[in-house]
C-alpha cells in the first residue's frame, strides 16, 4: 500500500509535505473512526510588527477552510477533539499553485499519524506504513465552558502553549501553518511556523450545531500573528448525522442525529462507529449497522489492515497497512492507495 499527498506551492515556492502535518481528519479518518460535525468558512491572517519600519498586514479571506469537531474512539484521552484546516484557496492535489498569503495551516488537538516502517514519520510516498494516535493539544488543561454562538447553543474551548502536549521523541505530527510575511530588522518569520512549548501562543474554539468559529494569537519578541476563521455547518449528503449535545456544563458530547449514541470498537486495527452497541461476537468480516465518516467531498477508500500495539505510551491501537495490492484511488486530496 502506498501514499502520495498534494503539494502546496506558493509564489515564494514553498514546498509542502503534508503527511507531517496533523492528519486525523483527512487523511486517516478511514482508519481512526473520527465521527464529527464540519464547518466550511474561510480563514484570515493579520501581521503586526514591533519593528514600524515593517508594515502590518491583513491577508484574506480565504475560501476552503474547514473547522471539525467531534469525538474519537477510545484511542483519543481527550474527551472530544477539534482541528483548523487550510491549504489553499484553490483547493487540493497532486500539486497546487496558490496566491494565498495563509496556506498550509492544519491546527488540531490530536491525530491519527502517519509512521513509516522504517519508524520514521511518513513523507511524500510510502509504501509500508502505520497509523498511530498522537495527541498534540491536553484539553484538560484548556478551559471548556458553554456558551452562545451565533444566537445558538454551543462551546468555547480556549488555551495557550501550555496544553500543548511535549513528545520527548520523534512525533510525526504538528501544528503548524504558512503566512506568507516576515520582517528583516524584527527578525520574524513566519514562513512555516511550528505551534510547540518554545512560544506564547492561545488559541479560541466556538461552535454550535451550525457555526464554527477560532482564533489562533502567537506573539514573539513584541510581534504578532493571528489568524481567525468562521464558518457554516456543512450539511449535505456527504457528511454523518452527528449532532452536538449541550446537556453537560464541564464538555461538548456528540450523538447520532436519532438520539442514538456513538459507540466505538476496534476491528483488526480499523476503528468503526455505530449506533447500536457491538457485540463480542461481530467480527472483521461483517459490519452491517457500523458507519465511518467519509473522505471529504463523499469520497471512498477500501482498505485491509492487521493491528499492531505501538510503543509509544500515548497511543492504543495502531493500523499496519499491507503491501498487497489493494485498491486504487485518487482523492481531492492527492490520495492514492495501492
């Protein structure tokens, strides 16, 4: 089984490889059984410098931006997660050319990333590869507190640096996004910055059932950088019926839009989500009432996988892809599957 993955490329030329950025719900959602409820909006970038001889900018809007929210099976100790993605105004493949001064930002609090066998962090293409959970943000440490969006009821999850979650080894996964600015007499750069514990960073996450809405503040020697986003509920055919539940003060719960709760179970490595409880005996071979959410744009995969306990202490189950020719499938996303 194989990986390719699109490639950003900007006006400056930069190159992206997109398997080291956080990944749950794009890439590997097949994998991780991620039910979750999706916002379409656009992102914008504003610039200031301590420096007045640099001038502070304000870029966008910018179109193809996604807010996800939801809950991840078992293998995610956060009690619900979220991510903020963009990567170009144009959208995405095998290779993208973009005029967006904001690209590459994929922000999120945990992921199903991608190792290569060799146990090093998938790159462009792979052919022998694991799935492995890592968690980049502790929502434990952030404030979740109800609160009113856009006239509806919903969430705010807010924190800063300090839940960002350290991995004393490598990590295949980060935080992180490209604007397009930078100022010579500040020494600033913004040009794939990397969220982590080195900085002063917040961020603000608000949602209902119809609006998404975050904020992402860094401030650097008297500099800063924010980007925002707001969006609306994506609702049509291609996306589950999940709904967020607003019952509980303390955290966002999600459920099936017909009151049924999400249950999770493991199959060979392969998460799955259904409404009804699965039973001991349901096996690999049969998963009649699971549901899994589907690639963006309702798009499909087929995949077999065994499983594999990882070493790392902060992940559950892994999936080991086979190098057995599978399937073929070219995505919106540049994803192919051999």
């Amino acid at each position: 089984m194989g990986f390719f993955k699109s490639t950003i490329v900007s006006f400056a030329a930069a190159v992206f490889f997109p398997l080291v950025r956080a990944s749950l719900t794009r890439e590997a959602e097949e994998w991780s059984g991620a039910q979750y409820i999706a916002f379409n909006g656009t992102v914008s970038g504003t610039v200031t410098y301590d420096n007045s001889d640099c001038t502070s900018p304000n870029y966008g809007p910018y179109v193809n931006s996604y807010l996800y929210v939801g809950v991840n099976p078992p293998w995610d100790t956060n009690p619900f997660f979220f991510e903020l993605y963009h990567l170009a105004s144009e959208g995405e493949g095998f290779l993208v050319l973009t005029e967006d001064r904001v690209y590459n930002l994929d922000f999120a609090s945990s992921a199903y990333a991608c190792w290569n066998d060799d146990g090093t962090p998938c790159q462009f293409f792979e052919y022998d590869y694991t799935f492995m959970p890592e968690k980049l943000l502790d929502l434990a440490k952030a404030s979740v507190k109800k609160s009113t969006v856009e006239g509806e009821d919903g969430y705010e999850v807010s924190g800063s640096q300090d839940t960002y979650v350290k991995n004393e080894t490598r990590r295949a996964t980060i935080n992180s996004v490209d604007v397009a600015s930078g100022c010579y007499d500040s020494g600033i750069d913004w040009y794939n910055w990397i969220w982590n514990e080195t900085q002063s960073w917040e961020y603000t996450v608000s949602f209902s059932n119809s609006s998404g809405k975050a904020t992402l503040k860094t401030e650097i020697s008297g500099s800063t950088m924010e980007i925002t986003f707001s969006g609306e509920r994506m609702t049509n055919s291609s996306w589950p019926d999940i709904e967020l539940v607003t019952d509980d003060d303390s955290k966002p719960t999600f459920r099936y839009s017909n009151d049924s709760e999400i249950h999770f179970k493991n199959f060979s490595g392969t998460w799955r989500a259904s409404p009804e409880e699965f039973t001991d005996a349901t096996g690999t071979a049969r998963l009649p009432t699971a549901t899994s959410t589907g690639l963006r744009n309702g798009e499909t995969s087929t995949v077999t996988g065994g499983a594999n306990l990882p070493s790392s202490t902060d992940a559950a189950w892994v999936v080991k892809a086979p190098g057995a020719l599978v399937s073929i499938l070219l995505a919106l996303g540049g994803f192919f599957v051999f």
